[in-house]
C-alpha cells in the first residue's frame, strides 16, 4: 500500500550497500516457503497516537503565504511511519470541514495536515473520535470525501448506507484483514440540532450496539482471516484503563476481534494479552490489546501528555491458512516544542534517538521533558505482564 516510488528508491539504496559491503543470503519474503509445506504471508502494522491540533501547532505550521504545511513537523519520525506494510493514524477533529481553522474545543484542521500524513507513509486513517462531528456530520462526510480523493483509505465512518454494510476487509500480503473502528462518544453532538437528520451510518458508536459479534461475523462472513479493532474510548489523562475500556475488551474479545488498538485518553496505556471465550463458535480467544498510544502531535506539554509511541505488531499466515499475531512492540516518541520569537516549533522525534545526539537547539528544560518522557515510558509498559518490548532504534 506505500508509495511505490518510496520503495524502489529504498530498495535501489538497500541494494547498492549491500553490494559494497558483501550482501547476506537475503530473507525469505513473505509468502516464499521458509520449510517444506510452510509457506508464511506477513503483514507488519504501525499505529500511531492521536493527533490533537491545537491552535499553537497550527500557527507553527501557518506560512506566510498563509497556506499551511506540517511536513517538517513529521519529518524526523518519517523514517518510522512508513517503516510498515499499513500504518494506521486518529486525527481529532475533521480536516476539510471549512477554511475556518481552529483548536479547541472544535477542531478544523486543514487538509495538509492529511497531505503530510500521506507523505509520510500514513495509509489508513480511523474516522470515530469523540470530535468526528465537531462541524457535524456533513463535516465529516467532507473529510471522508477528501481521503477518497487523495487516494487515503479510511475506517470509522461512511457516506453511504451501501459503505456502511460493506465490510471493511484490505488484502495486504495476501492475508484478509478485517477493521473495525468505533468511538464511545461524540461530545454529545451526536444530538445536537445540526445532527438530527444524522443517518446512523455516518459515525461508528459503540454504545449504538448491545455488542459488537454482528459487525465482526459480517466480516468473517466476508473472508476476514483476522479483526483488528481501533478504539476511541477510555478516561482522558488517565494512565490505567476504566471499566469501560475493561467491558468493551471483554466484548471485543468476545466477538473475537484478534488486536485493540486505543486512542483518546492522551497519555500512554499498557499493553496486554488478554484471553477469553468467543461467543460464536466456544473456542478460546487470545488478544492483543493496547489500551492508548498516547499523544503523536499536540501541544499539550505536560507530563506523560507531551509523548506517545508507535505500537507495532506483525500478523503471519501459515500454509495451513491460520494467522496468529507476535511481535507486539512500540517505539516511543516525544512532541519537541521549542519556543522561537514568542512563538512554537514543533516536532515529533523518536525519543531514544533524540537522546543519543541531542541537537544544541534544544534547550535544557526540553532536553529534561524529553528524558523524563524516556523513562515514564519505558517505567510504564515494562512490568512483568507486558506484551510489547521495546524497539531500539539508532
């Protein structure tokens, strides 16, 4: 799903170093058989945290033509973005809604925000926040029509009751992955006046459901071979889940999603195996569920707020047809705002390879958030029961 021109430039590149320095046998590729009669396809994700464009990340990112560019903002973490088979991305808020741009506490970003997501190697974004109809629903319709028209897929939402009940499933490396996505709230705009010709279908709602076993056998029933659920739920800056994401997950588990991804409490929460019972067939269920990534962009700067990380996971399929998921780990990112003539810069870099070459311009109050940050983050998703390691990067 990446952009084709990315990848010939770094295999051309991958190529020519390897030349120089004496290649290896190269890696058997996905789908190539690794022994007699087991053949693997594999698909690596990276999901990143919620991007919250407050009205200081938008100034930063204003040009003085007055267009608006954020390219610069990602770029350090570009590397790391694309660095996957689909990296999957929340954005709060609407992109496209109007020209009006804001933060909060209704978000309209504008659309090169999208653009630089794209750019950076975003594939997929997920529609169901809880400010998804900040400018109503017809709002979100106009974000859901400019992914389609820059080529950007998205899950969460749709346009039209037809997209509703189709099942969202991408073939990626010849394995079926089947999506879900939903927000368990709207900031009550759901029913506000501009809302009450809402069809239904426009924004995924938890809450519209008593569980979720429809929408995932709506997906099996297509082909799905595994589900991968993106959340938006949970206690805002609370950095253990509540009993509402402890229910959903049973629920989840239960209609036999096989990965949570979470988003929206803005602070990292860990992440887990959790086992349970499918409802649809009695067999044994074993889920890997990241309750929040955290912040990837905001401006918020207060502790445990001004980072996140990249979660990662591989899904591989074996020659008998069956997909399990491993390699569950997560890279931790840190938001560094340095302030310049009274106002903001903003970039988001891989923490730990920011620490190894600290640049002079980052001052001493930043180059002390940014290790704290290393160190909460590494103190919260390391304890005994964790499922994700650490991935160390240069």
């Amino acid at each position: 799903m990446k952009n084709n021109m990315h990848r010939l430039a770094a295999c051309l590149l991958a190529f020519i170093l390897f030349t120089l320095a004496g290649a290896p046998a190269p890696a058997k590729a996905a789908g190539e058989a690794t022994k007699a009669g087991e053949a693997t396809n594999k698909v690596v994700f990276r999901c990143l945290g919620d991007f919250v464009i407050h009205d200081a990340v938008l100034e930063a990112a204003k040009q003085k033509d007055g267009s608006y560019d954020f390219h610069s903002m990602l770029a350090p973490v570009a590397d790391l973005i694309g660095d996957a088979d689909i990296t999957v991305a929340n954005v709060d808020g609407v992109m496209g809604a109007n020209t009006d741009y804001i933060g909060y506490p209704r978000f309209s970003t504008p659309l090169s925000l999208m653009d630089a997501l794209k750019d950076a190697g975003v594939d997929m974004l997920t529609m169901a926040n809880n400010h998804a109809l900040d400018y109503d629903y017809t709002g979100l319709i106009a974000q859901m029509n400019a992914c389609e028209e820059r080529g950007m897929d998205f899950i969460g939402g749709a346009r039209t009751q037809k997209e509703a009940d189709t099942p969202q499933i991408r073939e990626i490396n010849g394995i079926r992955i089947g999506f879900l996505n939903f927000t368990t709230q709207a900031n009550g705009r759901q029913i506000a006046k501009a809302n009450r010709n809402m069809p239904a279908y426009v924004l995924n709602m938890a809450y519209r459901k008593n569980n979720f076993e429809s929408d995932a056998k709506a997906l099996r029933d297509a082909g799905a071979e595994v589900i991968v659920a993106f959340m938006h739920w949970g206690t805002e800056y609370a950095r253990s889940y509540d009993d509402e994401q402890k229910i959903m997950v049973s629920r989840l588990i239960r209609a036999g999603a096989d990965v949570i991804v979470g988003g929206h409490p803005h602070v990292i929460q860990r992440i887990y195996w959790r086992e349970g019972t499918r409802d649809h067939d009695g067999g044994k269920q074993r889920t890997l569920c990241c309750y929040s990534l955290g912040n990837f962009l905001s401006n918020q700067q207060q502790q445990y707020r001004n980072c996140g990380i990249i979660f990662e996971f591989t899904l591989e399929k074996d020659a008998k047809g069956k997909v399990t998921v491993h390699s569950p780990g997560y890279i931790p990112v840190f938001v560094w705002r340095e302030e310049v003539k009274k106002a903001y810069t903003y970039q988001v870099v891989a923490t730990e390879r920011m620490m190894k070459n600290v640049p002079a311009s980052m001052s001493k109050s930043v180059r002390t958030a940014l290790k704290r940050s290393w160190n909460d983050t590494i103190e919260h998703l390391s304890t005994s029961s964790a499922a994700a390691k650490c991935i160390h990067i240069q």
